[in-house]
C-alpha cells in the first residue's frame, strides 16, 4: 500500500540517479542507445536479448524495477552482449569489452558503496508480497 509504494519510489529515485551517472559517463557512451541494427546487420544473429542505458531508464520509469537486483541484472545482460558480439581480436572489439569490463566494476562499486543493504532487502521481500 503506502509503505511499499514509498519504498519502491525510493528505489527509482536511486536507480535514475545511478543510470543518469552512467549515462553521461563519456566512457559508456557505446552503452547509451540500443546497438544500431541497420549498421550492424547481424547484431541478432549474435545477440538474443539487446539492452542498453536507454532502456533500462525507460523500465524505471516504468516501474519494472522492483530491486536494485533487477536493475543490475539488466547492467549484466549489456556487459555479456558486449563480450559476446565484441570478439578480443580487433582493436575496437577491444575498446568495447574493456569498456563492458569498467561498466560491470563501476555498476558493482556503486551498489557496494551506495545502496543500504536493509533497503534492497526490503525491495526484495516487498516483491514477493506483490
Ligand atoms: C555495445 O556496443 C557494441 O557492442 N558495439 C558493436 C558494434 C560493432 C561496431 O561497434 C558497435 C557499433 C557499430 N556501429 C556501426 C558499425 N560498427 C559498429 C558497438
């Protein structure tokens, strides 16, 4: 009721904050808007689940995000397509997994660092009462 929906507010204000930090991590900037499968033709012959930045803030909005867990899995699903389309070899397939590798770090320090573990646990069992 009340208290759910209180904590779930809460829990997009700290998810939009965290996307919006990302997003204008010029760093991430591969990582703001879904690939673009007109130049990259074969992009889902490679990768069955596109995510990007964009999305994952269009699902806060949303309310898709019920736990910060949620919102990290969706982090996850942009570093694996990265490592899987970008293979080591050449030197811009290079420049994108080690940016995946950075965002996978940066994603899991700021939730170490910034979301109360009390707080998610309540997300957490809020989302099963629902
Ligand atoms: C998260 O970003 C990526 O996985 N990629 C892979 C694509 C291949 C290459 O770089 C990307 C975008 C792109 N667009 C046009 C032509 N070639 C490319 C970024």
């Amino acid at each position: 009721a009340k208290y759910e929906s209180n904590v779930f507010r809460e829990l997009r204000i700290f998810l939009r904050d965290v996307i919006n930090r990302l997003m204008s991590d010029r760093k991430f900037c591969c990582f703001v808007k879904p690939v673009n499968l007109d130049e990259v033709t074969d992009y889902l012959d490679v990768v069955t689940t596109p995510m990007d930045f964009s999305t994952i803030a269009d699902k806060i909005d949303d309310g898709s995000y019920t736990s910060a867990a949620q919102f990290v899995a969706d982090i996850q699903i942009i570093v694996n397509n990265a490592l899987k389309y970008n293979p080591v070899s050449d030197p811009l397939s290079k420049a994108v997994r080690h940016r995946a590798f950075m965002l996978k770090d940066t994603v899991d320090s700021i939730i170490d660092k910034e979301l109360d573990s009390d707080f998610e646990k309540t997300c957490e069992e809020l989302k099963e009462s629902r």
